[in-house]
C-alpha cells in the first residue's frame, strides 16, 4: 500500500543529492539510508565493545601523549 508523505523542499533537495543515479526514486533513497545507519550502528557496537575491552587491559593513551608523539 503506497502512502503520500509531505517533506519540505530542504528535505527533497537532500535526498535528491544523495540519489546514487537520476531515475532512482526517494524511497529507495531512503531505504539505502536507514540500511547504512543499520550497518553503522552494529559496526559501532563491535567497535566500542572491543575498545571497553582494551581499556579494562590498560591498553589506553593519554590524548596528550599521542599529540606529542604526533609533534602536535
């Protein structure tokens, strides 16, 4: 069942921008949006789960020393 939305012209022209070629319609455009934030967010939950884990070794570095090292 198809549904009919209102968007402003902000939201349009965005989504517009992120149209991966001309004829692809905005829910596709959407649909590839939300499966990216899936993919992001599951990334992200691997990524912080192996970085407490570090920091619960002492694997971590003060801010301060890597810009040293860095010559920041």
């Amino acid at each position: 069942m198809a549904t009919t939305i209102q968007i402003s012209d902000g939201l349009q022209k965005k989504l517009a921008e992120r149209r991966l070629f001309g004829r692809e319609t905005y829910e596709e455009v959407i649909l590839d949006l939300i499966e990216d934030a899936t993919e992001i967010s599951e990334e992200t939950k691997k990524e912080l789960q192996e970085s407490r884990q570090e920091a619960r070794k002492g694997k971590v570095h003060a801010f301060s020393s890597i810009k040293k090292e860095a010559g920041l």
